[in-house]
C-alpha cells in the first residue's frame, strides 16, 4: 500500500508538522511513503483525485492540517475503493476527531499507520463535500469570521471561536432561509441556526451532535429558531456540552430530527460552511452517502 502524507503548510504550528516529518524518518525503507505539500485552495482535492485516477493498488491518504484538509481529501478520495482516508490532526481546528475521542491517539503516528478502515458516511452538498457539519446561519457568520481572525495573535487561535460568536451576537442573529427534511419543511422564514451534522463537534468545543452516529446513513439535524440574546446566551452552555437536545428548557426553539435529504432555499449570497469551509448557495439539496469513506481509526481506539 502507498502512504501519501498530504500536508497544509498554512495550517497549525509548524512543530506539529515537523513533530510528523520527524516520526516519519523512523519508517524510511520500511514503509512506501510519499510527503506532498499543498500549494493553495483545493489543491489537496486535486491531488487525490489524480491519484485515485492514475493509480493502481491501494492508497492511503493522511491529511495533515485541520478540518479543512480533512475536508479537501475526503472530496478527493470519495468514489474510489481503493482509497483509504487517515488524519493527522495538526491544524488550528480538529473538531472530526473529537468523535473518536480527541487527537492524541491521531497524532500517534505508530497507531496511525497501524489503524484499520472502518466505513463511514459522508455528506454531499450540491457538488461538494463534508465529512463533519455543514452549517449556517449563525454559524456560517462564525466560521467567516473564524477565517479572517484565526491567525491573530489575541482574537485568534485557540480564541477565535469565541471572537467570531461574539461578532455573530451583533450581527447575525435573524437568518432567512426555508428548511426542508425528506420532503417537509421545518423553517420557512427567520431562524438563527440549523446544523447538519455527521461528526459531533464543531467551532474546537461545542457539541452540536451529541447524538451522531457516523455510520448509520442519517443526517443529524438541529434547528434553533430566531429568538432574543438573552435566550442565546443561556443556550450557549448546555449546547457546548451537548446537553441542548432534549432540554424542557429549549423544547420550543429547537427543532432536532434525523434524515436522509436536506434542501434549503435562502437568499442570494447565503453563506455556509462545510468542515470550516466556505461557500455561497441560494438553493441547495445536502444528501447523506451511506459509508461511503474508508477511514482509518487509529490502532487500540
């Protein structure tokens, strides 16, 4: 099998990236390796792809980054069987992992190589991908403005989450968009947020998907309707420990289901996330692809 270690050289702190190169040398002539840089948006995407397409036998694809180089992978490497998808968390964001635990069994590179390949599904959005959380509404406000701070040295890092939901408070509380799950609507008009989920995590802490599974072939879907900062603020806590769902508390804001298709209808230049990623859709249909991804868990999880 061929080991393609994919690394964003944007992405994380360079220690974590040479921490990688540095395990690496102990498998030089015992392991049929290949290191490969990206060099802009997508380019990781493009990679695997030609790969998937030119190769022969079996790959494994490491993607070395945070959730977004996870996320330009997998879009590579879905449809192709003999690929197989590993990830070597080292970016400013790891929210997929946290499903499995947290990263350090991850960032165990001896555990890493020697995981196995479980199926898993993944989410399809009009021509795009996501293995973790689409999102939007208040949340694609986060994630944009997660992307303009994240490299600031006091409203960035580990902070910038924080920082952008500060930001979206002032400003992006009513959302327009209608919602429909397998045929039936569950928002027409202003909501705040809605969630579709395969991973559990996202924005570094906050479990949105306490109750995903990412192997069933369902999407998870959490709605909360427009409502007051105040109420907001008192969500924030038990939606961060994914306590939100099923609370008689937040029983009449939340709208929580599981499905197969979501499609979406919003005004023109609506912005969502997928994985962290941007992108702009008026109208969009998210499907689930039932394990449709080779991923590989570490040895032992």
């Amino acid at each position: 099998m061929e080991h393609l270690f994919i690394i964003n050289p944007k992405s994380g702190k360079d220690d974590a990236k040479q921490a990688l190169l540095d395990g690496l040398k102990a498998y030089e002539g015992k392991l049929d390796f290949q290191v490969y840089y990206t060099t802009g948006e997508r380019d990781a995407t493009r990679f695997v792809r030609e790969k998937c397409q030119t190769g022969r036998g079996p790959m494994r694809f490491y993607a070395c980054g945070g959730d977004g180089t996870l996320n330009e992978v997998v879009s590579g490497a879905v449809g192709c069987e003999r690929a197989e998808v590993a990830v070597y968390p080292c970016g400013s964001g790891n929210d997929f992992v946290k499903y499995y635990g947290g990263k350090e069994a991850f960032l165990d590179l001896d555990r890493l190589i020697g995981g196995k390949a479980r199926k898993i599904d993944v989410m399809r959005a009009g021509d795009r991908y996501s293995v973790n959380v689409v999102n939007f509404g208040f949340d694609s406000c986060v994630a944009d403005t997660m992307m303009k701070v994240r490299r600031m040295k006091v409203l960035g890092g580990k902070n910038a989450y924080k920082t952008a939901v500060f930001v979206a408070v002032l400003s992006a509380m009513k959302n327009k968009c209608d919602i429909k799950v397998d045929g039936t609507y569950i928002n027409r008009g202003n909501m705040l947020l809605c969630t579709i989920a395969n991973g559990k995590y996202v924005g570094g802490s906050f479990c949105c998907a306490p109750r995903s599974v990412n192997d069933d072939g369902l999407l998870e879907v959490c709605m909360v309707r427009a409502i007051s900062r105040r109420r907001f603020i008192s969500l924030l806590g038990p939606y961060g420990k994914g306590e939100h769902i099923g609370n008689p508390k937040f029983e009449d804001c939340i709208v929580y289901l599981r499905g197969k298709e979501v499609d979406l209808e919003a005004p023109v230049g609506f912005k969502l996330s997928l994985d962290g990623e941007m992108t702009e859709s008026q109208r969009l249909t998210i499907k689930v692809m039932p394990k449709a991804l080779n991923f590989i868990v570490p040895k032992g999880l």
